[in-house]
C-alpha cells in the first residue's frame, strides 16, 4: 500500500467517523480546520485505522 492509498483509507476513516470532517488536507481557516470531536468518536476511529493496518499486514503476509 502506497502513501496515497494510506492518505485515502485514512481520510474515508475519519470522514465516517467525525460529523463535517471532509478532507485531512488544510484548508487554511479554522473553522474548516478545527473541530469538536468526542472522545468515543475518536476512539472508534483510531480502531478502525488499527483495523485497517491489521487487516493490510495479514494480506501482505500471505
């Protein structure tokens, strides 16, 4: 898996997972850059990240 790929899984995890997260990319105003998250949101999406990477490392062994 390349870098690109890496940045696209990792901006559809945090797309599903944080309400008005659109992009990972800076936007260069806070209101587009900041954002409240609750803890429970980001605990189901650094699973599902670690998920992700799991999932990838058993398929390269293969």
């Amino acid at each position: 898996m390349n870098l690109q790929e890496i940045n696209q899984k990792l901006a559809f995890i945090a797309a599903s997972h944080f309400d008005g997260v659109d992009t990972l990319e800076s936007q260069g105003r806070d209101r587009l850059d900041w954002h409240e998250v609750h803890v429970c949101d980001i605990k189901q999406a650094l699973l599902a990240a670690y998920m992700a990477g799991k999932k990838e490392g058993e398929k390269n062994q293969n």
